[in-house]
C-alpha cells in the first residue's frame, strides 16, 4: 500500500475542452506533485495540527518550482497564462490526488487570497500578490465568523472598521480562517458603515491574533483557527482597491473560484479513490476469481467513471468561462462543485468497503503496514461544507432557473 496505484483517468478520459497550455500545466504539475507531495502525503493526512503543523517544506518546494504564480499575469511575477483559473484547476485536481490538505493550502493562497488581491490598487498588488506568488508570504483570506458564515450580509457580519483621521480601526472575530496560523496577511471582509468592504490584514500588526489550530478530522495539513482583531489600525492603502463598500462584490467573486477549486480538489480526491478501488478489486481474489469479476463492482466502478468523467469537464468548462471574460461562471461552478465533492465522498466510501478492513485502518499492526483509504475519507467530507455548503450551491443553481425575485 506504499505505492500508488496506475492512473486510470489516462486511458478513460480524452481531453477535448483543455486548451494545450492548461495540458501542459497538469503535465507539469503531475510530476512535480509525484516528486514534492506523495512522499508526504500519508504523514500529512495522519498529523496533529498543533504538533506537525503546516507542512512548510512541502509549500516551499511547490513555491521554489514556481506552482504559485500559475494564477496571476507576468506584471506581478506570475506565468501570465491565456486560461489562468482553467491552469490552476487542474494543478489543484493534481495536488489533490495526493493530498487534500496541500491542494487545499493552494486553493487558499492562491484562488481566494491571491485572486482577491487581484481587485486591489497596483500598489497593493505589487506589494502583497507579488508574494503570494514567490511564496514568500502564505496568504489567507476570512470572511466567515462564528455566527456568520453562507450568510455573508451587512446584518450578519459583525466585523467591523470605522475610518479615523488617519486610516481605520478593525475590530472583529473570524472563524475557519485556512492557512491563518502562518499567514503573513489575511483579506478580510469587515462591515463599513451599511455596506462591506475588504481590508488587507498584516498579521504582524498590533491587535492581530490568531488562535490555536482547529483539530478536525480530516484536512490535517489545511491549518485553521479563529483570528481576533482588537483595535487594529490599518492605513487607507489597506483597503482593498482603495474603494468602500465593495466587500461583497469581491468576496462573492473570490469564492466563485474558490469552487471551482474545491470541485477540482474534488476530481482528484474522487480519481485516487477510484485508481486505489480498481487495483485492488483486480488484484484481489476471493471464491476463486478476482473480486472484480464481480457485477456489483463492475457496474458501480461504471457508474463512478461516468461521473468522474462529469465532474471534470463541469469544472474545466466554469474556469475556461472565467477565463473568458465572463463575469460570472454559473451555473456551472456551482453544479461542479457539489457533483465533484458529493462524489469524492461517495468513491471513498466506496473504496472504504471495497478494502473490507484494509480500507478502516491507518495501519496495520503487524507489519506498520499504511492504508490511504481511511484518510481519503476523512478528507473527502470537507468539500461537501467549505466554500459555500452544497445546499448553497443548490439554491445558486435555482436562482439560475427561477431568477432572484422568486429565490431571493
């Protein structure tokens, strides 16, 4: 169970929607993944966040390598790619494909705290995106708080900032807050007045505080926890875009790519499941044939490539929207968000019985011997809940069908 199984979405799926550069991204980061993640992965799904932590090393090198300014345009040090969310949404499925927590680390840093970034002024984004691309600084983005969180209006966001002679004063509680233990700056949305607005947060400011780690059951190496502001004093260039009020309007759009990220971590999680479930079905025999030759597992690993097959070209098609120029890439984000995670959990679940009690363990005891089966699907439940619930992604969709004035 130390190696990793053969990739089946090579020989099943034909990409036909990709446009080659975003080929080439997966190609690249494929490797690099192998290379950078995989021997880490079993520790980092196993870990305690207070103890093991983030897993810097692992950042480090996919930043050395360049993976983080596969996003953003050459004028702040990224690739400058054609289909920049269609590029990072595949790096994620392959990230993701060995570890959930790591694919969840870049989809923080880079899809909501890089891609918020991206409305502020050059100032700002010369100062601070340039490092989320370098990797120099980890970013985290916070708008949820303890009583406020798929709701995100004026009335429900408690966080606040009221302007002085001189600039702001941020107070407030955030909850959830990924990657906020080793953040060098959090984008965080605040209620100004009536309306919202994001502010870009130093951490090292005085006020700033950031609890201890959440420990949860799965997503080990993604570190979470609350960050409190108390009279924190930011200057006017910290409001993002140097405009008031538009909080909502950046925060919405920054999630909308945080889904298709989550829904291609999704594919990734779903595609390991499935790979480890085909090997060993093959491989292991009982009554005298192998398991596979088995009409259940038969069909249902049928059932699950048509939907693997689904989920991939529902996210490839949202980011190459996106990547378009559309100002919105519903519903198709929203339809690939809860396909994709609903499936992850379902293939691991799958893969869980198909191990029979291989696919409980961590480990067995007689020989250490590890089984990624049981972090699979720990790991795969979070995408069901983060980056709006998929119950929010059903009424996004009804708002597509029946327009607002019906759904709210």
């Amino acid at each position: 169970m130390n190696s990793f199984p053969q990739r089946q979405a090579d020989r099943l799926y034909h990409e036909l929607l990709a446009p080659q550069e975003v080929q080439d991204v997966r190609a690249r980061v494929r490797v690099l993944a192998e290379k950078a993640v995989a021997p880490h992965a079993a520790a980092i799904a196993n870990g305690d966040e207070r103890t093991e932590g983030f897993p810097r090393q692992v950042f480090d090198e996919l930043a050395a390598a360049g993976l983080y300014g596969i996003p953003f345009p050459a004028e702040v040090g990224g690739e400058g790619l054609q289909h920049p969310i269609a590029a990072s949404a595949v790096a994620i499925e392959e990230l993701a494909y060995y570890s959930s927590s790591v694919a969840a680390v870049f989809d923080v840093h880079c899809l909501l705290a890089g891609n918020a970034l991206s409305n502020g002024t050059d100032v700002q984004r010369q100062r601070w995106q340039r490092r989320i691309v370098d990797g120099s600084m980890v970013g985290a983005f916070a708008t949820t708080e303890p009583d406020a969180s798929s709701d995100l209006s004026p009335r429900a966001v408690r966080t606040s900032a009221f302007r002085t002679g001189t600039g702001w004063v941020l107070n407030g509680h955030k909850r959830w807050i990924s990657n906020s233990p080793v953040a060098g700056a959090i984008v965080t949305l605040a209620r100004t007045g009536e309306r919202l607005s994001m502010f870009i947060v130093d951490t090292t400011l005085p006020g700033v505080r950031v609890g201890l780690p959440d420990r949860k059951m799965g997503n080990r190496g993604q570190l979470t926890a609350d960050v409190h502001f108390t009279d924190v004093r930011l200057a006017d260039d910290d409001l993002l875009g140097g405009v008031e009020g538009q909080g909502l309007r950046h925060a919405l759009r920054t999630l909308a790519h945080g889904r298709i990220g989550i829904a291609a971590a999704g594919v990734g999680m779903a595609q390991a499941a499935f790979d480890y479930t085909v090997a060993h079905l093959t491989a292991r025999h009982a009554f005298g044939k192998p398991v596979a030759a088995n009409q259940h597992w038969q069909f249902l690993l049928a059932e699950r490539a048509l939907e693997l097959e689904t989920a991939r070209t529902l996210y490839t098609k949202a980011a190459l929207r996106l990547d378009a120029g559309s100002p919105s890439p519903e519903p198709e984000a929203a339809m690939a968000k809860i396909h994709a995670t609903r499936l992850s959990v379902d293939m691991a679940r799958d893969a869980v019985q198909a191990f029979g009690g291989l696919g409980f363990a961590r480990e067995l005891g007689a020989d250490d011997r590890p089984c990624p089966i049981e972090a699979l699907y720990r790991d795969t439940k979070i995408g069901e809940i983060y980056e709006g619930t998929n119950e929010i992604q059903k009424w996004v969709i009804a708002r597509e069908i029946f327009g607002r004035d019906i759904t709210g």
